[in-house]
C-alpha cells in the first residue's frame, strides 16, 4: 500500500509562514501528478495545489501568490511553501496524487490564528 506521510505542520499567527513536506512510497512517482489537500473542519477535503509531471503547477484561487508547491522526484517528495498565512487556511494538510486516490497518509495539521 502506497503511503504519504505529511509533516510540517503547527501553530502560526495570520500573516506567518509555513513549509509542509510530504514523502511518499508511491511507485513510478516522477510520472504522477502530485497534489496538496485541505480540510477544514467540518468540511470535505478539497485540492490545494497540485504540481504535474512536467513541473506545471496549479493553485486554488486563495492559494495563488502565496503557496508554491515544488517536487524532487530523486527524493519522492512534494513541499507546500505557504506564505501570508491566513485565519481560512487553518486544516489538516494532505498530499496525495492527482486525482486522489482512497487512501490517505495522517495529514499535519496546519492552524493560523488572528
């Protein structure tokens, strides 16, 4: 079974930084489009940014200017820089590929207060 194991995470105040890792056992990692996730509490799981094979990256609307996620295939590791931390960015972080498959790793939680 492929594992994700996210890390990184803490308690910062809005306006913060943050830098979460994720390392993976997934199996031909360099072809996988690779993903960060959020949930927030009482919401569903959604996608926060995401990195493709060919370095392309895409962001959440909230995300773009502030997050910058970037892979080292030698390593099968994925990292989420966030910067200007904000109160709405508070959750629980995954990283998984693209699209997701059914099994996550811990997540590390991530709080930003005001």
């Amino acid at each position: 079974q492929v594992q994700f194991v996210e890390s990184g995470g803490g308690l910062v105040q809005s306006g913060g930084s943050l830098t979460l890792s994720c390392t993976t056992s997934l199996p031909g990692f360099q072809s996988f489009a690779m993903g960060w996730y959020r949930q927030a509490p009482g919401q569903e799981r959604e996608m926060v940014a995401i990195i493709k094979n060919d370095d392309s990256t895409n962001y959440t609307h909230s995300a773009k200017g502030r997050f910058t996620i970037f892979r080292d295939n030698a390593k099968k590791t994925v990292t989420l820089q966030m910067t200007s931390l904000k109160t709405e960015d508070t959750g629980r972080y995954y990283c998984h590929y693209y699209p997701p498959g059914t099994f996550w790793g811990q997540g590390t939680q991530v709080t930003v207060t005001s």
